[in-house]
C-alpha cells in the first residue's frame, strides 16, 4: 500500500501570483522524482483547487478543506462535494481540528460530510484527535473512541474502506511539540482496534491511518516511520514545496 503524504495549506496563497509561484515551485521540486511507494496530495483554499487540478493535477492528488453535506440548493456559502468532483478534486479533508474549533464542527456535522462525500466518491480524509485538556485529564482514549464510533455511524463496511483516518492531536497542531512514536503507535491501535471491532478484520485492512501535527522533514521518521503509520498530514511545512516534497521523499524510504 503507498503511503499518503498528504498537504493542508490552510487559507494561504492570497493571490494568483502566489498561487502560481507555489505551483511553479512545487513543479520543480517533484520534477524527475520517482516516488513509486508515496501518493502525494494537496488540499489548497477552494478558489485554487481548479488551478491546481489543471496544474499539477498529473503529478498529484488534489483535495479540499472542507465540503457541505448537502448536494445543491439554497446553503449560502457552502460547497458541495459533487462540485468538487466535477472538477476533478479527488479527497476531501473532514472534522479538521480548526473546523470542529471555529466553525462549530460536531461529530453528527461530520457523520453527515463523511457520507456526503462517500456518495460523491471523494476519499474522505478523516481528523480524530485529543486537545491538551483532554490529554491533561488523561481522556485521549475517550475522545477518540467517541470521535470514530459518532463520526462512521451508519457507514457501511463496504464503503469504510475508502476513508482515510488522521490522528492529528490538536495540542501538536501548529505548536512544534509531537507525540512519541509510541505515542502515536497507540493511537493508531486503538483507532484500528475501534475499527475492526465495528466492521471485522477483513474490511479494516485497507483503511489508512496517517499521523497529523508539526510534521516536519526533521521529524517524518519520528511520527511515521517508527511507528508503521501510512503516512502524515502536514500543514505548515506543506507552503514550502521543497520541504514538503522532503517530507515525501523520507517517507517513500
Ligand atoms: P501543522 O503541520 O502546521 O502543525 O498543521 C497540522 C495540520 O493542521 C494539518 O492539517
């Protein structure tokens, strides 16, 4: 199975000119690279995602932020994932940390994306984690098991396959401090525990569960090598093509 190496850029790349310096430098960089054991994706702010596609949409994946949990029809402001399909996105991130945070993201709101974009045939690429006050009280466990079991209610064995999980710990979110690899080794345990308990081994077998927060080229092996992930969201790092293309390159091995 290819390891995902996966970029969140967040809402960065104010312009075209920045857009296209970006797309310019992420080009080069991935330039006669063989990544053969890596699949790269990239998820920039909405407005980009067609200058993306067109882009470097051979080279890489493209995803979004984000989607709403309805098709069409009057919801100001919301984009829906069969949109996203039409052109060409092919991931979708969902239940970021930032979402859940400032948008008032609850895992029923994320139940109802993760089907949304299932239906759609995006991959869903789903954020679970702990925050500091939980790790703090000892709750990692807890909020995990709650985030997973809310979040795949009433998703089918058949279709689980196709999600990708995120243990992404809020606390090492943008703040340069990361879990151990046994840490995160135990994390992706009991997400999979948590999983074949729901489903059965068999259906549980392709799922990917990738490690999210402060991921860096110093630190890829730390987060995703030693502890077997399949792979890492990366946030910061990913708004620099050179380390982001780094990162990949590590974990390609
Ligand atoms: P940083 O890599 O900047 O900590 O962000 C992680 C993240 O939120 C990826 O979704």
């Amino acid at each position: 199975m290819k390891k995902l190496v996966i970029g969140n850029l967040k809402m960065n790349l104010l312009s075209p000119q920045e857009r296209e310096r970006y797309l310019e430098f992420l080009s080069k960089e991935l330039q006669g690279k063989k990544l053969k054991n890596t699949e790269i994706v990239v998820c920039p702010p909405f407005v980009h995602i067609e200058s993306f596609v067109k882009s470097v949409g051979k080279k890489v994946r493209i995803g979004s932020q984000n989607i709403f949990w309805e098709e069409k029809g009057a919801y100001t402001g919301e984009t829906s994932p069969v949109m996203l399909k039409n052109i060409k996105a092919q991931y979708a991130i969902i239940g970021h940390s930032e979402r859940r945070r400032y948008f008032g993201e609850t895992n029923e709101t994320i139940n109802l994306k993760l089907k949304s974009a299932l239906r759609a045939g995006l991959t869903p690429i789903f954020c679970v984690g702990e925050t500091k006050e939980e790790k703090g009280m000892d709750m990692t466990m807890d909020v995990i098991v709650r985030q997973i079991q809310e979040g795949l209610k009433d998703i089918s064995r058949v279709l689980i396959e196709k999600i990708v999980i995120v243990y992404e710990p809020v606390w090492a979110v943008g703040s340069d401090v990361i879990p151990t690899s046994n840490e995160i080794m135990g994390a992706k345990l009991l997400i999979r525990k948590i999983l074949t308990e729901k489903y059965g081994a068999k259906y549980v077998e392709k799922i990917r569960v990738i490690y999210g927060g402060s991921v860096n080229a110093k630190w890829a092996k730390q987060v995703c090598v030693d502890p077997e992930m399949d792979g890492v969201l990366v946030g910061r790092e990913s708004l620099v093509p050179h380390e982001f293309v780094k990162i990949a390159s590590i974990i390609n091995g």
